[in-house]
C-alpha cells in the first residue's frame, strides 16, 4: 500500500494537536510549525498528483481491512487534484493570514486553520460514504471556529446561522445515509456503485429519496439555490483569510457532487435514468441568476464578493450537470479557476477592509494607502471571476458553452452570457466607487504599513492564475483525463479490490 | 413495533423542524437536537428492526441483527453531541455580545 495516500489527513491531524497543547502562548512557534506544515502538504500533494497521474486509482485500506468491511480511501486523479489545489490555495492564505496579522486577533488560528485541511483533504480522499461524512463534520467545526475567529457582533450573530444552517445539513446527510444503506446494505463507494447498476425494480423509489436528499446537502455545501441563504452573510463576516480559505470549501459540494453522482448514481444507471442531472441544471442555472443581481446589488465589498462565489458557483453546477466527459473536464478547468479567482477577491476585500475602515461601498471615504497596487489586484480579480478576456475564467466560461451546447443550449449559453454581463457592470460599478469617488473627496490617503506578505500571497494567486491561463491547453488536456478516468468507473471501483475475500 | 418506530421517528423531525423554524436560538437548538434523535432512531432502523438478538458473534444466538447501523449511530450520536455543545457556546456568545438572542439577522442596516 502507498502510505502517501493517508498523509494528507494524518499530518494536520498532528500537528493541530500539537499547536493546541505545546505551542498555545507562542505564537511565533505556531506560524513556524503551521506553516512547515501547510508547505509539507504542498510537497504531499505534489507527490500524490504525479503518482496519480500515471497510476490507475489506489486504495489505501485503513487498518488493511478489505473493502467494503473497512473503510478505504481511494486517490484518483480527481481526488489528487483536489488535494493540491487546497494544499496551494491554504498556503497563500496562511501567509496572507500571518502577513495581515489575523492569526494574531484571536486564540487558536492556527491549530482550526490544521484541522480545516484534515477534514477538506478527507473529503477529497475517502472512498466511503459514512466516512465522507465524519470529514464534511470536521471540516465543519473547523470552520466554525475559523469563522467567528477575532470576535465582534456581526460575526458572531452570524456564525450562529452558519452552525445551525449546517447542523440541518449533517441531519439531512445521516438521512440520506440510512436511507441508501437500508436499501443497498453497503455504504463503500465502489460497492455501492456495482450494488445501485443491479438494483432490483421495487426498490428505485426509495433510493432516488436518498440520491435527492444527498444531492441536497452537497447543494447546501456548493450554495445551491434553494439553500444558499447562508453563504453571503457567513462570507461576508467571516475574517478575510478565512473567507478565502472557504472558496475550497463550497468545491468540496462541487466535488461531491461529481464524485457522488458519476460513480454511483451516473444517468446510465436504470433506477434513477438522468434525473439528478435534470434536477441539477435549472438550480445551477437560477444560482448564477441570482448571484449576478446580488453582485449588481450588493451594498457592501463583502457582499458583493460573495455573491459572485454564488455565481461561480452557479456555473459550476451548470456545467457538472451535463454529466459527460466533455462536460466535467469544462466544469474542473471552471473550478480551479474560480477557487483561485474567489480567493484572491476575498483577500482584496480584506486588504480594502483594513486601510478603508468600512467595507460599505455607498460611503464616501478618503483614498487608500497603496491604491493603485490593490486597484490593479481588484481589477484582475474582477475579470478572472466575472470571465473576460485575457484571464483563466474566460477560457472556462468559453469550455463550458462549448461542452453544454445541446438541447438546454439557449436556456444554458443565455443566462451564462447575460449574468457575465451583469457581473462586469456589478464589479466596475464596485471598483469605481471604491477607487475613484474616493479622490472626491480630496482628502490624503491614511497612511498603513504595506505588509509585504499579504502582497505576495494575493500575488501567488494571481500568479497561478495567470499560469492556469498559459497552460491552459495542457491543463485541459490533463483534466480531460481525469473526467474520462471517473466517466469510466471501473478502475476505481477495481481498486477496492472486493471480489477478493477475506483470509 | 415498525409502527411505533416510523411514528416516533416522524414525530421527533417535525417536532424539531417546526422548533428549527422559531426565532430565538434555544427553541432552535433544541429542536436541533430533537432532529438529531430523530436521525439516530432513523438509522437504527435502516439496519431493520430486530428484537432479542445479538450484535455480536455468539454461540447461543439464534441469529443476529446488524451490527453496523449501532456503530454509525454511535458516531452520529457522538458528532451530533459535540456539536450541539458548539452552538450552545457560538449562541451564548452571538447573546452576550449583541444582547439579543434572535436567530434572524435583522441589525439596523439590514444585514
């Protein structure tokens, strides 16, 4: 077994630990040690990503109990994908963190900031349904803790939300569990791949209940409407780091949702037919609707940031829900592309916050310190995430119209064109007010400090931006393996090996 | 039984959803955790309802229930459990700073 696999959950699991109980006072230790660690992630992933990329998927089984006994995780190119994305985007946000001074403003940022990555890496890795589970918690509670670090009344009220948002999540999740293993008898993924394509006639009813309720809970992660009520004002309050960290963390609904609903329930299978993929497109198609008004609306920079993660969500779910090859390797390339385009707005956001005083965009305000660096960073993050030329999300929004065309093609090429619209005149509405207005007022720019890490994390995910736009042509053609690689489902389901029985 | 099971099951998710849906944060914790009984009843039975029989290997059973459904209950309970105890804290501190314990966000500037 390659012990690798197991790495990327097992190295934040211990050095969060470690960070709570031996470095809890110093907090020069904390960065060294978090820091070390994220950037081990970073050299794991790499790892991981050149393995799967010329290896079939592996298992590696916890404890060396057969599938679907033990529980397994499994790395396939998706899954090793996902795992270097979060290993790169938290190591950009760590420094931001450490560079802003954020960790500094409450207790035990680094050692949540750890356990966030255990429970996302999980995610990404396990190749078992409960275990899927037991991950989404504890990234969860990580991010609960995440969320309300540094305090303050808004924040908290809130977090409360998130929390209890989230809590009917998991309750929905433990619903949808019992009900496919009531069914299926098994909650292995692979397993139940093989046992949902044999499943007899009678008991179609009652597993479509279950795929439609899992579908609903990956929906409240990736801020599906109708369950997106909770993104804005959790993205919003939540420490600017933190928001950016959580960019990754509504791609793991993205994620599941793929994983979930190409391996076990594909539109082949005879119990469920294309249903979930009719079910999914119009949700997808009004969450970008509805995302691009609130980037239009929105009144604060907060706001208005997380209402275009709705919106890149909404593309997303747009293009997974054409459920073939062509159709996944275009939603991957869209989701890189947007987690490192959200990010990047959420830490402008923060840079604006912390010279501004006020995120509220209407309020006249003095110019700020170094205006013309973060203008130009808001600038190419507005145009990577509202997809204009030249950036990567050009390319993406233009692979998707691509893949989608087809009988929902004006519904689909329609609202995608139109909502870029509305998010350009949302973000230059945004950037004017913010950069411009304020020299009306003819007041000197408050001076502050330019904490030279902060620029260079924001610039790290610039730069990867603009290389995911370079490289554009062998990214695709990568990513087209890896959508052919879950389109086939058999080697995954190969590598847990459950014909062979147990001694 | 079945009856009695599916029932209590129903009656605890409605119970907890209506409760879910009050305004201020202790009806909705609690009606929290009623969902999460709810669930854990709820899973119980997806490994069907048995009566007397083991779990575990042993030489006189006359035959076993599934094991597996009381193992993924333990773990909702436990997960659930833990994060009750996190809202409580998140509530009592959203209380203790903005004096109010309302669930809605409904600040003057209409946040």
């Amino acid at each position: 077994m390659n012990h690798w696999i197991i790495a990327p959950v097992v190295l934040p699991a211990v050095i969060a630990p470690l960070i709570v109980l031996l470095m809890r006072h110093d907090l020069v230790l904390q960065r060294v040690f978090s820091l070390a660690a994220t950037v081990a992630l970073c050299g794991v992933a790499a790892v991981l990503l050149a393995t799967a990329a010329t290896n079939p998927p592996e298992a590696y089984f916890l404890g060396n109990w057969p599938a679907p006994f033990g529980i397994v995780l499994v790395l396939d190119r998706l899954a090793a994908m996902m795992v270097a994305l979060t290993a790169f985007l938290a190591l950009m946000v760590q420094l931001y963190a450490i560079g802003s001074g954020w960790d500094r403003r409450g207790q035990h940022f680094h050692a949540l900031f750890q356990f966030q990555l255990m429970g996302i890496c999980g995610a990404f890795l396990t190749g078992d349904a409960f275990n899927l589970f037991v991950f989404f918690e504890v990234l969860l509670i990580a991010s609960y803790g995440l969320m309300i670090h540094g305090g303050g009344r808004a924040r908290l009220r809130s977090g409360v939300q998130y929390v209890a948002y989230n809590l009917v999540g998991s309750t929905l999740f433990l619903f949808a569990l019992a009900t496919i293993y009531s069914v299926t008898g098994t909650l292995n993924m692979a397993d139940l791949a093989e046992r949902v394509a044999t499943l007899p006639e009678g008991e179609a009813a009652i597993l479509r209940v279950a795929g439609v309720l899992l579908l609903a809970v990956f929906a409240i992660k990736g801020a599906l409407v109708p369950f997106q009520f909770w993104l804005p004002g959790t993205y919003a309050s939540a420490p600017g780091p933190v928001a950016a960290l959580f960019a990754v963390m509504t791609k793991v609904g993205a994620y599941a949702v793929i994983r979930v609903f190409s391996l076990i329930f594909p539109p082949e299978t005879p119990a469920t037919g294309a249903f979930f993929a009719e079910l999914l497109l119009p949700a997808a198609l009004v969450t970008l609707a509805l995302g691009a008004v609130g980037v239009l609306g929105a009144a604060s920079l907060g706001r208005l940031v997380a209402f275009g993660a709705i919106a890149s969500m909404g593309t997303l779910f747009t293009a997974i829900s054409g459920f073939s090859p062509e159709t996944t390797a275009a939603a991957l390339f869209y989701l890189l592309h947007s987690t490192l385009a959200t990010a990047v707005l959420f830490l402008v956001a923060d840079l604006v916050l912390a010279r501004r005083g006020s995120e509220d965009l209407i309020q006249r305000r003095p110019p700020i310190a170094q205006e013309g660096l973060i203008a130009s960073l808001f600038f190419v993050g507005a145009i990577a995430l509202a997809g204009m030329p030249p950036l990567s999300g050009f390319l993406g929004k233009l692979q998707i119209l691509d893949a989608l065309r087809g009988p929902n093609m004006v519904a689909v090429w329609g609202t995608v064109l139109v909502t870029s619209l509305l998010m350009i005149v949302g973000f230059a509405r945004a950037g004017s007010l913010l950069f411009w207005k304020s020299h009306e007022t003819l007041m000197e720019a408050d001076p502050h400090e330019p904490d030279v890490l902060s620029f260079a994390a924001v610039g790290g995910l610039v730069a990867a931006l603009v290389a995911l736009t370079l490289a554009a042509g062998p990214v695709s053609s990568a990513l087209g393996s890896v959508a052919s690689e879950l389109a086939e489902r058999t080697p995954y389901i190969a590598a847990n090996r459950l014909t062979e029985q147990p001694q | 039984m079945e009856i009695l099971v599916a029932s209590a099951v129903g009656t605890l998710t409605a119970a907890g959803i209506y409760l879910i849906l009050r305004m201020r944060t202790f009806p909705v914790i609690v009606g929290l955790a009623l969902l999460s009984y709810a669930v854990n009843v709820f899973i119980f039975a997806s490994g069907r309802l048995a009566v007397g029989l083991p779990p575990v290997l042993s030489k006189t059973a006359q035959g076993y229930t599934d094991p597996l459904t009381q193992a993924l209950v333990l773990t909702a309970i436990v997960i659930s459990f833990g994060m009750t105890a996190v809202i409580v804290m998140v509530a009592l501190g959203a209380f203790l700073e903005a004096g109010t314990d309302r669930m809605d966000s409904d600040d003057e500037a209409g946040q």
